[in-house]
C-alpha cells in the first residue's frame, strides 16, 4: 500500500472531528499512523473501503453508491458508514477513553465483508482494530507534551539478567519461540507492560532483558533479543498461532521499533521466531524440559532445521 494514498484520508477525516482534534498534532497522528499500519495487516483493500466511507459524508453520491457493494459476510447488510466513522471518531477525540474500551466499540463493524463484483472476501474487524489502535496512541502521544516511560525495578538489576514474565512454565515445550525486538530498557519497559496481559491469557511463559542484559546483548549478535516467548504445544495443537502472534502484534500498538535479530525469521520487523531444537519434534506435543535441554541447539544463524516444518506452514505445522 502507498501511504500517499492514505494520506488523502486526512481532508476527508479532518471534516469529522472537533477544532481541537483538526490540528498539527491530529495531523501528525495521522501521518504517524500511515507508517506503521500496513504491517500490522492494513491493506490497500481495507483502505479502499475507507476512503469510500470518507467520501460519503460529503455527500459523494458516487462513493455512497460504490460503497453498497460491500457487504457483511454473515449478515449480507451494506457496511455502515455510520459506524465505521463513529469508531474514527471516538479514537481521535477521546483516544484514551476509546482505548479503555475498543474491544466493546470495534464489534460495530463486520468481521468481513465481500466485495459483491469480484466474491473476494476482505478482513475488516481486525485490521480496522489495529488501525484504530494505532491513531488513537499516536494522537495520545502528539497532544502530549512529552511521554515519560516507567521502568519498573525488576528490570533494573545489579547484574545482566533475564526476567521472567506471563504464565509460569510447565508441561512439555514445543521448541518455537517469538522474539520481540527492541533496544533499550524503555523498549523493554513497553513490551512488559503491554504483552503481560497477553501472555497470562494465553498461558505463555516468556523473557525479557533487564538494563544491563539489554546494554550486552546490544554489543553482540543477540542484538535486538528485548524479550522471548515461548510457544507452548497446546497453540499450536489448536491451530492458534496466528491468533496468538496477532494478539501480541495488537497489544504492541504503537511500538514500532524494528530490525533484523541474528537466526531468526522476521514476522513483520517487531516480531521474528526461530526453533531452538537440533531435531524435529511433535510440535504438537512437544518434548519435556529434560529433552528440551538435551536438543537445545545455539543459535547458528538458521531460524530453521532441515526437514522441520515452518511453524506457519498451517498444512504441516498446525
């Protein structure tokens, strides 16, 4: 996707939104926001529906007409404009308080709608969750006057370390694991505070570097390694690691930060996986603890064995 083309959506959006909002700091919000969504699954398809739903508060008969050939996969009604620009709405005039509540708002529109001249079938509910995710940080952080960041102290330490973080880990352990990128303790501060949650839904156990890890692992090839998760064999037995990846993506929101980590695949420059075993296993079931560290293989600069399946390969993997 061009982030030209999203760039449009701001003379139309600006016409919604309160005097306060319509400003340089809603506008950069908006600009921030073209930057970052096109990894987290905001294609050109989702924008064109966007721009359609703009263009029909001018009362662009064209657009209105052009935007009836998208329905509801479930109900077959014509998307509501009235609702999907309600939900833009709240997200840049009142941003934390839409937040707080997205989950309840976003159910407003249809998980996916069909695009009734060519039967393709297009994602909505999520990407548009995760596009309003982002708007509504970015206007948080430009009408602020300068974010601070809290370290909690159990990342700060008198020795590089590890910290542990989510669920406790227990039973057998697949060998896959998710590293989540980042540089600094700040970095480190904003994954623990937003993925936490996520993990203790899941049931996941994972890491992250306190201070002083983070300053040695940023002189050497686990550059970038802020935090792993560990993913247990019962995901991916449920066919739920796509959901789970998305899960954390979305609670990343607004964290951007990006890079290539050492051995490992890149999911979208924030996120990368790689298999830690030095055989294949049932990923389904996985291996105990004492098999796990009899198989561990240090990181070779292969996110892979060969003849293990890619963990998203659905069809071997899942």
């Amino acid at each position: 996707m061009e982030g030209g083309t999203l760039l449009n959506e701001w003379s139309y959006a600006s016409k919604l939104f309160s005097k306060k909002v319509v400003n340089k700091a809603g506008k950069e919000a908006f600009e921030t926001t073209i930057t970052n969504v096109a990894k987290k699954g905001w294609t050109q398809s989702q924008n064109d529906i966007l721009e359609l739903v703009l263009k029909t508060q001018g009362g662009d008969t064209q657009a209105i007409k052009a935007l009836s050939k998208y329905t509801s996969r479930y109900s077959g009604q014509v998307i509501s404009n009235r609702n999907v620009l309600g939900l833009l709405k709240k997200s840049m005039e009142t941003p934390e308080a839409f937040l707080g509540r997205i989950n309840d708002f976003i159910v407003l529109v249809p998980r996916e709608v069909i695009d009734k001249t060519t039967g393709k079938v297009i994602s909505f509910r999520e990407p548009y969750k995760k596009y309003l995710t982002e708007l509504a940080e970015n206007s948080l952080k430009k009408s602020s006057p300068k974010a601070t960041i809290t370290v909690p102290t159990i990342l700060r330490g008198e020795s590089s370390s590890w910290v542990p973080i989510g669920s406790r880990m227990k039973g057998n352990v697949s060998g896959w694991k998710i590293h989540i990128f980042g540089e600094t303790v700040e970095d480190t501060a904003i994954i623990v505070n937003r993925v936490e949650p996520v993990l203790q839904k899941w049931g996941v156990h994972g890491k992250v570097a306190n201070d002083l890890m983070t300053q040695s692992i940023n002189k050497g090839r686990q550059r970038g390694k802020a935090s792993t998760l560990y993913i247990p064999p019962e995901i991916i037995k449920n066919g739920q690691t796509k959901q789970f990846i998305d899960d954390v993506s979305s609670a990343l929101g607004s964290y951007n930060k990006t890079g290539k980590i050492y051995g490992d695949k890149s999911i979208d420059g924030t996120l990368h996986y790689r298999y830690e075993l030095s055989s294949p296993v049932d990923v389904t079931r996985g291996v105990s603890k004492d098999d796990y560290y009899n198989l561990y293989k240090s990181n070779d600069g292969n996110f892979n064995i060969k003849g293990n399946p890619d963990l998203f390969d659905v069809n071997k993997a899942q």
